[in-house]
C-alpha cells in the first residue's frame, strides 16, 4: 500500500490547514513588500520568501485535492493593494520578514514531529530547512546593515557558586541579586518584541478603516507601551543599555495596502503566538520574584487583549471555522 493512501489523521489535517491560512497570509503581505522594497538587496530577500510561499500554497492544495479536501479560503489578492504607496521603510519590511519566518520556526517543528505520513512530513521539513535557510540570510543582511537588535552583553561572573538561601529568588522587597543571564536574555527578547509589536500596531491603527478594529490596535499600542515601561524598569534599575531601532519609519498614506481582516489575522497569530511563546519561557527560567510577578501581569494583560481579538474576528464574521468531525451524536 502506497503511503499516501493512508488517511490523515486529525492532527495532520489541523497543520497542514493551519499552515495554509499561514502561507496565504504571508503571500499577501509579500507581494507588498516585493512591489514597494526600494534596497536591492531587501527585494531579494522577499523574492525569495514570496516565491517559496506561493509554492508552499501550491503544494498544499495538491494534498487537498488529493483527499477531497475543501481548499481553505485563506487570504486572497482581494487582501492586499500592490498599487498602494509605500508604508514601511526597508528596514523595517526586513524585521516583518524575520519575524514570520520566526512563526515558521515556532510552529512547524512541532508539526513535523506530531505528523507521520511521509508527504504531509516531508512538506513540513523542506519548509523547516528553507526557513533556516533564509532567515540566516536575512539575519546576515540585517547585520551588515548594523540594524539587528542584540540582547545586551555585560560583563559576567566567571565564579561558579550554588544558591544558598532563599535571598536568591527575592525581588519585591529590596536586598535584590543581579539580573542572571536567562533573565537578561528574557527581558530583552521581550523587550525587542514588544517594541516590533507596538509599531506594527500603531501603523496597522492608522490603516485599519472598521472602527472598532482601528480602537482594537490602538488598544494594543497602549498595552505594549505599559509592557515596555514595566520591562525596561528592570534594565534601568541594574543600568544595563538594551539596544533598539532607529527604523521602525512608516509613511502615512491615505489608502491601506491591506485588508483590516489580514491585519488582524497577523496580529491574532503572529504577535498573539509569540507574545506567549516568550512570556512562557521567561516564566519559567526566570527566577526573581519581581520579574516573575512583572510577566504574570503582562500574561494576564496580553491575555485579554489578544481575547478581544478573537472575538472581533469573529463578530467581523473573518473566522474562518477549521476542519471538524462529524457530528456523531444522537
């Protein structure tokens, strides 16, 4: 029996959907950035990434077609104005195209593992490789351009010692140890995200034409800006500089290039997935009360926002409702 004649299994099925709806968004967004990137080099970086996309879609509806599948509606070229003028600098469509190829990154490893027919992980694995592949180039560019933000480097302790009371973890009430390096290294991927997320929010606000999706953004500007005071707090207090960007530029311009439906798509996966991904793994590494207590009100706050976000995508009736089993009750 052929591999590829056995049926797929529901996990198999939820990721290969999911990984549609991905690559369709990310082709939207792509063919943007391809018509409006002035750089040279930066167009071909996004060549690259809109190319492999558009196959990736391809590839997908092959597997499909194959199962009798409905071909998920996705985003299409209804989504998206390539004749609109430009809004984002270079540099920053550089830190867009880093970004999704980090939710490739956190989302298909998982995939290829949960997966066991051949072709459904043989998809997810060149998808894996061309990731790396291409998000090494688009690091090694961003540093040649001296715009790639570092986590901060400080000077370290070389002497190895064991905790010995409880003073190690207190925080909240003075008498408080250094930041660790695990510590440093959460609060400034945090940090970085954050900052990414605000401006993407602030432009996407000024874009956006439904009301109530223009407030949602401008909601999330206010409580990235909290997540960033609350953050930095920390960094100032053990004078430790944290890098930022220079060139997260917009242009105002009176026509969106994008859909509100895939504005607040992106915003729902790509900046809602990796704002718990972070704040989870800063949780659980970091050990001074304090930081601990700052990224559980920022989980909490986080939480209801990316909630509101759901639910308006919904209300707008832009869900669209993934595969499900028949009903089998009586």
């Amino acid at each position: 029996m052929r591999e590829t004649s056995i049926g797929l299994t529901s996990t198999e099925i939820s990721n290969i959907w999911s990984a549609y709806l991905k690559s369709s968004m990310e082709l939207r967004f792509y063919q943007y950035f391809y018509k409006t990137a002035e750089d040279q080099e930066v167009q071909n970086i996004v060549k690259k990434v809109l190319d492999y996309s558009q196959n990736s879609i391809d590839d997908l509806k092959e597997i499909f077609l194959k199962e009798n599948m409905t071909i998920p509606l996705g985003f299409t070229e209804k989504d998206v104005r390539l004749d609109a003028d430009k809004v984002f600098s270079d540099t920053f469509i550089l830190y867009f195209c880093h970004d999704l190829t980090m939710l490739s990154l956190s989302t298909y490893p998982s995939a290829l593992t949960d997966c066991t027919r051949k072709d459904i992980r043989d998809y997810f694995h060149e998808s894996i490789e061309f990731t790396v592949t291409i998000q090494n180039e688009i690091t090694n560019l961003m540093l040649s351009k001296g715009v790639f933000l570092k986590s901060p480097q400080v000077t370290m302790d070389h002497t190895i010692d064991l905790v010995d009371n409880m003073k190690y973890i207190n925080g909240l009430f003075g008498g408080s140890r250094p930041v660790n390096a695990a510590e440093i290294a959460n609060l400034s991927r945090v940090i970085h995200r954050a900052s990414f997320s605000k401006m993407v929010l602030v432009t996407f606000s000024k874009l956006a034409s439904d009301k109530e999706v223009k407030q949602h953004f401008s909601k999330g500007t206010v409580a990235l800006e909290k997540v960033l005071h609350s953050l930095q707090e920390v960094f100032e207090k053990e004078n430790i500089p944290i890098s930022a960007s220079g060139d997260y530029n917009i242009v105002n311009t009176k026509e969106s290039p994008f859909s509100d439906k895939l504005m607040l798509f992106f915003v729902n996966t790509c900046l809602g997935m990796f704002c718990f991904i972070m704040i989870n793994q800063a949780l659980t590494s970091s050990l001074r009360t304090d930081i601990v207590t700052k990224f559980t009100v920022i989980s909490n706050q986080m939480k209801k926002f990316y909630g509101k976000g759901l639910l308006l995508t919904i209300t707008e009736k832009w869900l669209e409702q993934p595969p499900q089993a028949l009903d089998r009750k009586l």
